[in-house]
C-alpha cells in the first residue's frame, strides 16, 4: 500500500468516525437524559441541560472526591450523565469543525 493509499484510508476511517460520534451526539441532544434534574446545595433543582459547563464540571468533581461514600447505582448514573453533558459541550463543536475540515479535503482532492 502507498502512501497516499495510507493517507487516503486515515483520511476516510477519521470521516466515518467522526459522522458515527455527530449521530450519537444528535441522539444525545434530544434525549431525556438532558432533562434529568440536578438538586444544587441550596435545594435549588436544574435540567443537566441548563447548567453552565463550569457547574457540570463541578458537579462531576464533587462527586469524584465523593466517591467511596456514595456507591450506588444512581451515584454512577450521575456521572455518566454529567460526563455526556460536558462532552457534548466541548467535544461535539470540534468534531462538526473537523469533519467540516475533513470534508473540504475531500472536495478539495475531486
């Protein structure tokens, strides 16, 4: 195999991981799971989807530092959930820009 062979297939494995995560994350958007609730310290109730990324972040790193004394199955719901919110936030505009960058290559290469 060449090397532009190899270049070629990195290029169009990277284009189908990329739309594969975009699918999940549209799924993601309009899931339920954005509308699971939040109880602040001071009893005040947020949708995941409302917080701000610092307070998602916050929220994950209070429950990492409390880990041993919350151990159930909800304890690691919560953090799954806060994880997908925060990727969403921050991992799901770098791929749409790279798949975009990605695309305009292949155009480009036609």
């Amino acid at each position: 195999m060449s090397a532009i062979d190899e270049a070629e297939d990195r290029l169009f494995t990277s284009i189908m991981k990329h739309r594969d995560q975009i699918e999940w994350f549209k799924k993601y958007e309009c899931s339920p799971s954005r509308n699971a609730i939040w109880a602040c310290r001071d009893g005040k109730e947020l949708k995941l989807k409302d917080m701000s990324l610092s307070h998602l972040k916050n929220a994950l790193n209070m429950l990492m530092r409390n880990h041993q004394r919350y151990r159930t199955k909800g304890f690691y719901d919560a953090i799954t959930l806060l994880r997908w919110e925060i990727s969403y936030r921050e991992e799901y505009p770098k791929i749409v820009e790279a798949l975009a960058e990605e695309e305009r290559t292949v155009d480009l290469c036609l």
